[in-house]
C-alpha cells in the first residue's frame, strides 16, 4: 500500500514536470511550446517556425500525464512505465532532431544551448520509470484467487468461534 502510493506520488510530480517542461528554455532560449511536434517526423526537421500550443511538444508530455493518472488510478506499473517511455522517448527525439538541424548540440551558462526545459523533461521521465519500479502494483489474479483459497479451507477467523485444528468427530452410540 505505501509503495503505491509513493510510487503514485512521484508519478504525479513526474507528469506534472513534464507538463510544465514545455514552457521554459530547451534550446537557445527557445521554449518547447515553440517546437512543433510534425517537425520531430517530417524530413524537414525542426525549422524556426513557431507552433500552435496544442500542436507543440506539450501533446505527448499531456497524453503522458493522461497515462501516468491511469496508472495511479489503475495501480498499473505497466503504464506508469509507459508514461515515462513517452516523456524520455520524445526529449530524445527531439534532442536528435535538433543536432540534425544545428549541425549540433550545446550545453552553455549563458541561455545558449540546451535549455532547463530539457533537463526537466529529462528529470521528469526518469522520476516516473522509477514510480514504475517503486510501485507493487495491483495483486496478481493467481495470488487473490489463493488467498482466497485459503480462506475458505481455514473456516471463520474469529478465534472465539474456531477451533483449530477442528476436534475429531465424537461417537454418542
């Protein structure tokens, strides 16, 4: 139970890093809201070109989001993994995008380079791969089926009702 709900807590504080990665600086001051997420596909690469809010790189950092509460909702390693995928798989994308239209990557202390922005998205997809391993997740359907089980062959649990192990059969003829 506590491992799921911490799981669930780093989880949440990783979708809403990720979220909020967007609106700083990834790369020479340009914010990820900028970057449209088709130029991450098309041969063109990524251009100056700025990009509507809903078609910028926050779609799949919210559609991550919309994973992550699934999983928490759901007490689901498997999508809270997923989540994370999403969120490193696009920074990177986009980290290999961008030294192709470049020609490449910089890291400065003057707001020239890789952006803060990044970093986040970064720190964000790694915090919610490890919420995924944090969480125990939802018992097996084997292991709920055996308890189960086991309680209907142990009789009643109240130890003033049971006797146990149960007496032997009495002969009254």
């Amino acid at each position: 139970m506590i491992r799921n709900a911490l799981g669930s807590l780093m989880g949440l504080v990783g979708a809403t890093v990720a979220v909020w990665s967007p609106f700083r600086a990834w790369y020479d001051g340009r914010h990820g809201r900028d970057y449209r997420v088709q130029e991450l596909f098309t041969a063109a690469g990524i251009t100056d070109a700025k990009a509507d809010l809903l078609g910028s790189l926050l779609l799949p950092f919210a559609f991550a989001a919309l994973l992550t509460i699934g999983a928490v909702l759901l007490r689901s390693r498997l999508l809270m993994a997923l989540a994370g995928i999403v969120v490193l798989g696009f920074a990177v994308l986009w980290m290999v995008r961008q030294g192709q239209a470049a020609g490449r990557l910089s890291v400065g202390g003057d707001g020239l380079g890789l952006g803060d922005g990044l970093a986040s998205a970064f720190g964000a997809g790694a915090l919610i791969l490890l919420a995924a391993v944090v969480m125990s997740g939802r018992p097996r359907r084997r292991d709920r089926d055996r308890d189960r089980d086991r309680d209907l062959v142990a009789g009643p649990q109240d130890p003033a009702t049971a006797a146990w192990p149960p007496a032997p059969p009495q002969d009254h003829s």
